[in-house]
C-alpha cells in the first residue's frame, strides 16, 4: 500500500494558484490508483487568519476541487482547508476523499495553534476520527495536534490505526521538534506517520519542510528537504501485525475497571 506527500510551497490565499501546484505535483508523481495522497494544512491558502474570508461552506470551490482530483487520479485523498460549519463557525479541517470523489470523513483540528492566535479565528474540534483505506484504519491529525500525545492516545484507544497521517504548516524555527514528535508519535502508537509540511514563506513564517514518513520502530523512511516535491513509501501491513502481535503494548490502552488503583 503506497503513500504518498505533497509538499508545496503554498501561494497566500491564491486557491487557483495552489490548486495548480497540486495538479503538477500529481501529474509528475503519478500515484498508483487506490493510493493514499495527502496535501498540507490549509493547502489552498497559507495558514491564515483571515477566516471571514477563506472559509468556505460545504460544497466550496476547495472542495470539489479536492472531490475532482481524487476521482482523476483515483486516489485516496487528505488535505486541510478552512470550512464553515452549519452552525456558521470556522473549523481548521483536514478532508478525506475517495477515488470516487466521495468525501468519506473529515476532521476538526483539536488543539488551534493559540500562541498564532488561531483559536480566535477557528473553533476547535472534538474528537478523533479515523477512515478505512484498503485493510488500514487511517486517523487524521493537523499540525498543533502532534505536540499533544493525549489525542493520538485517543485515537489509539478507540480505533488502533495502522497509519497516523498529520498535515501541517509547521514554521522553520520549530522544525527540529516536527521530525522528533513524528516519530514519537509512531513509536507511541506503534504506527506508521505521515507528516506532510509546507515549504517557502508566507507573511509571518518561514518553513523548511521536511515532509516525511515514519514506520512503527520510529525509522524514517522518506524525508523530502525543503524543495517542492513529493514523498512516497510503502504501508506494509503484515509486518507491522506481526510487530504488534509480538510486542501487544496497545492492548494496555484498554481500560481494565477489576484493576484497583
């Protein structure tokens, strides 16, 4: 099972622009069908505040952009946008979309970046999700989330995803930490993480990428530098069962109520 990340160099709140990026990217890498592609955090304009203007209602042109490409390419497809709920408020979501061009789940970023002043702009989500994607559950994450372990713990608990994939706009001058709680995060949760980041500048920030993808031992099996490109590696299920199996850690997630403290 392939996946892959695209790591763009996002141009602010330009959506044809970034959406033209995607479609060189996938034209160039040209995924196997059925396999799973995931895009930054807010892919189609920058980590912006400016949610009045960027957010879009259900059915938006991002969307069916997203809805579109998946079903072109015949892939699984996770990638973040601003969206307005029903009940009018912004959330920061990462987008999940079938080869069909179905949208099959989608998440709500859980911990807004407030030192960014995000959590002003943005309402935070609730809970975990997780998708099927072939024989994995997939749980998506989006940026500030990866410094929380709790929410991956939670996500662990209820649905043990073979794959972790984490979405982001994570600024050059904290990138150290990224690759560092990436792997974490696998070892934790004896997962496979893939961690899909921007590159080059927006207003406030600067960013390095580093996009990259981790197996269940915490070994990195694909780092993309800070060019504009793609990375890609293979999900090997059977082994990591077997690496499960051998070493049962999640099943002490269970919550034992005969066990006093």
């Amino acid at each position: 099972m392939n996946v892959f990340g695209l790591q763009l160099d996002i141009a602010w709140e330009n959506k044809p622009a970034n959406f033209e990026k995607v479609m060189r990217l996938l034209t160039q890498t040209a995924p196997e069908r059925n396999s799973l592609v995931a895009l930054p955090e807010m892919f189609a304009t920058g980590f912006s505040m400016n949610a009045e203007t960027i957010a879009e209602p259900n059915g938006g042109e991002t969307e069916r952009f997203l809805s579109q490409t998946a079903k072109q390419f015949g892939v699984f497809l996770v990638a973040g946008a601003a969206m307005r709920g029903r009940d009018g408020r912004a959330r920061n979501k990462a987008l999940v979309f079938s080869p069909e061009g179905e949208l099959l789940s989608f998440y709500a970023k859980m911990r807004p970046f407030t030192p960014g002043g995000e959590s002003k702009h943005y309402t935070a989500g609730e809970h975990p999700v997780a998708f099927r994607w072939g024989g994995a559950s997939v749980s998506p994450f989006v940026c500030y989330d990866l410094r929380f372990p709790e929410l991956f713990r939670e996500s662990a608990a209820a649905h043990q995803p073979e794959l972790f994939v984490v979405i982001a706009n994570w600024p050059q001058k904290r990138i150290g930490h990224w690759t560092r709680l990436l792997q974490a995060r696998a070892i934790e949760n004896q997962a496979y993480v893939l961690g899909v980041n921007r590159t080059g500048q927006d207003p406030f920030y600067h960013y390095t990428g580093r996009s990259s993808i981790v197996d269940f031992n915490g070994d990195l099996l694909a780092d993309a530098g800070e060019k504009e490109t793609a990375i890609q590696a293979v999900v090997d299920l059977d082994t990591l069962q077997k690496y499960r199996q051998g070493l049962p850690f999640l099943e002490d997630l269970k919550m034992r109520k005969d066990v006093k403290s």
